[in-house]
C-alpha cells in the first residue's frame, strides 16, 4: 500500500461531519419523548408488582419451611430492585455515555 494512499485514509477517517443531536429535527420527537416515557412508567409500575410478589414468595417460603420458594422470592426481590435501579437511572446513564462520546475526538 503506498504511504500517500494511507495518508488519505487517514484524513478520510479525521474528517468531522459536523453532526450533534439536536431537538425539533424532526416530526413527532415530542410523541416519541411521550411514548418512551409510558414505556418507563409502565416499567416501574410492574416493577413494584414484580418486588410485592417476590417480597411474598420469599416470607412464604420462609414460614413454610420451603428454602426453594424462600430462595426464588429473594432472587426476585434482588432483580426487582435491580431493574428500579436500572429503569430509574436509564435518562442519566444515556445522558453520561452521550455526554462522554461527545468529547472523544
């Protein structure tokens, strides 16, 4: 490969397209804004029914003599509280990463 050739696929790959995301670009983004925001209530809503159940299988299990049932309810409790977590932190996590890739050059 000639070095000059190697040279412009350099430069090719330096090249700043100019492009950062903005908001009002295009039709129906505050739709899109509310849709996703249902789907994330929708999340944290079943999330709570998820931890309940959990929260009653595990004190069954335990009154019960039954370890798997004590063990499944706490398995359930601990991804409930993860996916709170997760659901909850969603915005700032994307907006960190967003905010970090911006200023890769």
């Amino acid at each position: 490969m000639p070095l000059s050739h190697l040279a412009d696929r350099l430069v090719h790959l330096a090249y700043d397209p100019g492009i950062s995301p903005k908001g009002g670009g295009l039709p129906g983004l505050s739709v899109l804004k509310t849709v996703v925001n249902s789907i994330n209530m929708f999340g944290l809503v079943a999330v709570v029914g998820s931890l309940a159940v959990s929260l009653g299988v595990w004190a069954w299990g335990h009154h019960s003599g039954g370890h798997q049932a004590e063990a499944n309810g706490k398995k359930g409790a601990v991804v409930s509280a993860g996916a709170a977590l997760g659901l909850g932190a969603a915005n700032g996590v994307v907006a960190f990463f967003s905010n970090l890739g911006s200023q890769v050059q």
